[in-house]
C-alpha cells in the first residue's frame, strides 16, 4: 500500500513534466524566432522573383510554412504550460483584458510586448512585400500556392498572438490593435492572391 502523501507526491512529479511554466525569457525568445522566420521570408520575397520565380515560389511558400508549424508549436507549448491553463478559453468569455491579473511582472509583459510588436511590423512589412510581388507570381500561374500557404501562416500567427496577448494585460488594448492590423492585412493580401482582388 501507498501512503497519500507518496501518491500526491507522485502525482504531483507528473503534473510538473506535463505542465512546465513559460518564462518571460523564453515567451521572448519564441517571439524573437517567428520575427526572424518572418524576416526570413520578407528576404526571400524581396526581388527573388524576377531571377527565379519557380525557385522563389518554392522558398516563399517553404519559409510560410515554417512559420506556421513554429507558431503552433508554440501555441501548443502555452496550452500546456501551468502558466497559461487558467486562461484556456475564449477571450470574450473572460473580463476585459485589462482586468485579468497576469503570471509575468510588469517589466517581463513589456519586454514581451516590445518582442511582440516587432513581430507584428516585419509582419506587415512581409505582407506589403508579397502584395508588389503579386504582379510577377500571377504572371507565372502560381497566386493561388503562395495564398494557400499564407492562409495557414496567417491563422497559425493569429491563434499564437492570442495566446500571447492572453498573457499580457498590462499591453492588451495596444498588442491587440496591432494583431488586428496584421491579421486584416494578411487577409487582403491572401484574398489578392487567392481571388485577384485586394
């Protein structure tokens, strides 16, 4: 027989491996990565298509979904964190953003705020890229590649900027503003390439 006490104890050990806490550092460094894999892309889209458009499609469309799979492992990283379980849900079901209490200081929301709003700029310098790139995929039939490859970037982004700002109320009002701003341009830029309309 087990006493309750080694039976907590243990369950307790299993809680901690399934469950590890997100620190503002690592919150930082996972953002700081799908800036640089955003980066990544505004390069390969900048004047790659003139040269080789096949080849810049393929780059194109391989760092989008990179993005996409880094941005919902992250996501996946935040449901699982204990840091992050009471927060699990909508937000229109909870109180205002402002009101939540959070697991970061002020000084580590700001520092996750600042990461993020990088994240979001490049974003909307990479969207404004690919839209004057439009031009030269349709040209060579290959929209319609790169918007499906969006459409999964800009939802994968979207859900891992949520969980974020989730995480940070202190900048909710501000980081959500420019969540919006970036998922409104990622949406017209998609339907360009998608439909031919902006």
């Amino acid at each position: 027989m087990f006493s309750k006490s080694v039976v907590l104890a243990a369950f307790a050990a299993t809680v901690s491996v399934v469950a590890q806490d997100i620190s503002a550092a690592q919150m930082v460094s996972n953002i700081n990565q799908l800036t640089t894999l955003t980066n990544n892309t505004l390069q390969a889209t900048n004047g790659a298509y003139l040269d080789n458009p096949i080849g810049a499609r393929q780059d194109v469309i391989g760092n989008f979904t990179s993005i996409t799979t880094q941005a919902t492992d992250y996501v996946n990283q935040m449901s699982s964190s204990s840091k992050n379980k009471r927060y699990s849900g909508s937000i229109a079901a909870r109180a205002t953003l402002e009101q939540r209490d959070s697991t970061y200081t002020a000084d580590e929301q700001q520092q996750i705020s600042d990461a993020y709003t990088s994240l979001t700029n490049v974003g909307q310098d990479l969207m404004f890229s690919v839209l004057n790139k439009h031009f030269v995929v349709e040209a060579h039939g290959l929209a319609y590649q790169v918007a499906d490859a969006m459409k999964a970037e800009s939802s994968a982004v979207d859900k891992f900027s949520a969980a974020v700002i989730e995480q940070i109320p202190n900048h909710a009002t501000d980081s959500t503003t420019q969540r919006t701003y970036l998922g409104s341009s990622s949406s017209k830029v998609t339907a360009y390439y998608a439909n031919g309309s902006p």
